[in-house]
C-alpha cells in the first residue's frame, strides 16, 4: 500500500470517528428531532364500541434515533430483574417440568416485543447461559417510557396478556390474541377525552371476527384479559374489515401498556420473579469516575514512559494512542455497545497492548538503523519485521475475549466485548496509524541504544 493511500485512509476513518464521538458526547446535535407520537387507524362498521372508517392519533411513539454512548446498570443506576420461566399448566406440558431452549427463545422474543412496542429501547433482555430457564432483565433508572417507571416495566411485562372474545355469556371462547396482527392506541372516537386500543386481525381473525358480529348483532362480547373481562360493547353492525376498538375510558399511559400486551402476543410460559436487585446512581457515577480517572493517569503515564524512552517517537506513538480512543469510543457508539464497569478495564488493557504493538515497531526499527539501514529502508523493514508479532500476540488475545464473551457471566462480557474491539484497533493503530505519523519525520540516522527488549 503506498504511503499517500494509507495516511488516506486513516484520515478518512479518524474524521469519521470523531465526528461519531462529538455527536455522541453532544458537542454536535445531529439527528436528535423530539419524538412525535402519532398513530392512525382505519376501522370498518359503525359502532358505539366496535368501530368505523376513522382516523385517531396519540397512539404509537415514534422514536428518534441519535448516536449516543450507553452506560450498562453498574454505572448509571437501574434494575436488575431475574426472571424463572416455566411450562404453562396445560394437559400437554402436564409432565414437562422446563422449558426448551426455543421455547426461552420465544418467550424472550414475545417481551422484546412488549418492549419495542412502548418504544423502550433501553431495556435490555438475555438469556442467562448458567440457568436455561432464567432470563435477564437490565432496566435503567433514567429510561425514557413517558410515566413508566422500572417497577412498572417489570410488572407489565411479567403478565401473561392472554386476548380473548367470548359469546354474551362469557363461557365460549370465540377468537384469540393469536390471530390479532396489530393493536395500537389512539383517541377514542366516541369519547375524544379517553383513549381506546385498536385491533387488526389476519386474514383468518378477519373472517372469524365477521362470522362473530353476524351470529351476535346486537348483543354483547365480552372481551377479556387475563381473565378479566376489560370491555363488553355491543356489536350494532357486521363487521368485515377484521379491525376493531377496546374502549374503557384509558387514559394514553394505559392505552399504551394494554396495546403493547397485545402487540406482543401472549406468553408463551409462566414467568416468576426470582431477583430484583435495585443500582443507584450514585454507586455508578463514583465508579465511572474512579475508573475515568485512572484511565487518565494510566494513559499520562504510558505517554512519559514512551517519551522517557524513544523521546520523539514515543510522542508520535502517544499522538497513535489517541487516535485509538478517538476510534474506540466511536466503534462502541456505532455498535451500541453497553459500557460497563468491567468494560472500562478493558478498554484501559486495550491501551497497553497497543502500546505493546509501539514497542515492538520501535526496538526493530533501532536495529535497522543501528545496521546501517537509511530510514526509509529501515521504517520499511521494521514494520515487516514487526508485522507478523503483532498480528500473533493479538489473536491471542481476540480468541480469548471471545471465549469469555460466549462462555462468561453477562457481568464479563462487557469486558470481552471493549477487550476484542481495542485489540482489533490496537492493530490497525500500531500498523497503519502509527506507520502514518512516522512516515512524516524527517530521516533519523543515528538513535540511542537502548536495552529494553522487544
């Protein structure tokens, strides 16, 4: 690769990088538009309770997307919830006493699905690899769910939000929540100080829901929740369309929390709270700082140990490092990955065994100029020779944090996942970053001797 195209490239990236950390960090505001929330419903019929051709807003959150670093629980506060998921009471799982991997993976899916539909992102769900049938849930302090609050997350999506129509007399089940492909709240058309949750059905739930209000015009259906009937209105037309309205005098929080029940199904298995383990804030801000600050003093130190001993080439190689945090922050921002307490050590090991890669580069190149080499024969051999080091030292160190990613307690990952990226960047750094800087000095002959190995 010629030198004009390399430095290039790492312009190009570093650019990029830095301008991926100053939107995160907000010194840029991009992308960042107030969330609106809006939805719009076209039902068929003409009801009092099961509706018509209208338009209804307020219901769903659109969310807006910006480029920002995420903090996990350890350091900006929350709840930890573990949840123990068992097979439902039914004459088939009579004998089953847990569940299957796919089964937890199901489960897992119908919460996620809960928690995109009240647009909060920030709560985070996983498997915990220990115990097959526990699953874990990450809620932060700060996360932005309107009038939601942690305890509220938990016990919405704990509920087992089984959908039912039943005939007047409540006693047959006539359609199910299986069929239903989309339930949303808006303003209530016959009650525009209330909101109402709108339904639409498949294909399948569409005929069903026909067959229902023609058998039954005039009557009563019971809609029910979790055993709990939440609405009975009283079908006044055949509807065709397989879309319809629960009313029941909501306020939009409640809306909200019901339509995301039944946007995400029901559960597939019955869930128990095990844990609840509560994270202050405060913890977590005493924490990020302690470890902001001796990440800080670990990278002075490095920069005079390197200064101390290549004097202007440490200073290159020190100018390198920053690069490295500029792109490491940026590649944890772009990957939305979570920064955990854990994670910041591994970002701090990450620096080391770039200056590692430093090291080497440099000790070869004294002895290429020490043989008698011209710089640029020298800078070219030393980083030929260095090349292959570099390479093997830091796959090692790559296969490692992987297997501690795949094989680790959630509380490492955070680790492995800051240790695998700085080691990837830690390279680039060393062999393409750092190549770039010392290309630009003007030839050096003559170096001090040093005894430090490579």
């Amino acid at each position: 690769m010629s030198k004009g195209l390399r430095l290039a490239i790492v312009t190009i990236l570093v650019l990029i990088a830095l301008f991926v950390d100053l939107v995160a960090l907000g010194v840029i505001d991009f992308g960042s538009k107030p969330a609106v929330e809006q939805a719009t419903v076209n039902l068929t019929g003409t009801s009092a309770q099961t509706s018509s051709t209208s338009t209804a807003t307020g219901g769903e959150t659109k969310k807006s997307s910006s480029l920002k670093l995420r903090f996990g629980l350890d350091i900006k506060g929350g709840v930890h919830v573990v949840l123990e998921a068992f097979p439902l009471e039914t004459a088939s799982t009579a004998t089953q006493k847990q569940l299957t991997p796919q089964e937890v993976d199901e489960l897992i899916k119908v919460l996620e699905n809960r928690v995109n539909a009240l647009g909060l992102s920030e709560v985070v769900i996983y498997r915990d690899k220990a115990v097959p049938n526990r699953i874990i849930m990450e809620i932060p302090l700060d996360i932005k769910g309107g009038n939601l609050t942690p305890d509220d997350i938990v016990d919405l999506l704990g509920k087992p939000a089984v959908l039912e129509f039943r005939d007047p007399t409540g006693k047959q089940v006539l359609l199910t929540g299986k069929d239903l492909v989309k339930a949303y709240a808006g303003v209530d058309q016959n009650n525009s100080a209330y909101y109402a949750v709108y339904l639409e059905f498949n294909d399948e739930g569409a005929k069903k829901f026909a067959e229902i209000t023609s058998k039954y015009l005039g009557k009563p259906i019971p809609i029910v929740l979790d055993g709990k009937v939440i609405s009975a209105p009283v079908v006044q037309s055949v509807i065709t369309g397989g879309k319809a309205v629960i009313t029941g005098k909501f306020t939009l929080e409640e809306a909200k929390k019901l339509a995301a029940l039944l946007q995400g199904g029901a559960l597939p298995a019955r869930v128990e709270i095990a844990e609840v383990r509560y994270v202050g804030p405060s913890i977590g801000e005493d924490a990020l700082k302690a470890g902001i600050k001796a990440g800080i003093l670990a990278f002075i130190l490095v920069v005079i140990w390197m200064t101390l001993n290549y004097e202007i080439w440490g200073l290159i190689s020190s100018i390198g490092l920053v690069v490295f945090l500029i792109m490491d922050l940026a590649t944890l921002v772009l990957f939305q990955a979570v920064l955990t307490l854990p994670g910041i050590g591994g970002i701090i090991l990450s620096v080391g065994m770039a200056v590692d890669g430093s090291v080497i580069i440099f000790e070869r190149l004294r002895e290429e100029l020490a043989a008698g080499k011209s710089w640029r024969m020298a800078l070219r051999r030393a980083f030929a020779r260095s090349t292959p080091t570099i390479l093997d030292s830091n796959a090692s160190t790559l296969i490692s944090a992987l297997v501690l990613y795949w094989f680790g307690a959630p509380t490492i990952r955070g680790f492995a996942i800051t240790l695998a990226i700085g080691t990837i960047l830690g390279v680039f750094t060393s062999l393409m970053v750092l190549r770039s800087l010392m290309e630009m000095l003007p030839p050096r002959k003559r170096v001090q001797q040093s005894t430090t190995a490579a």
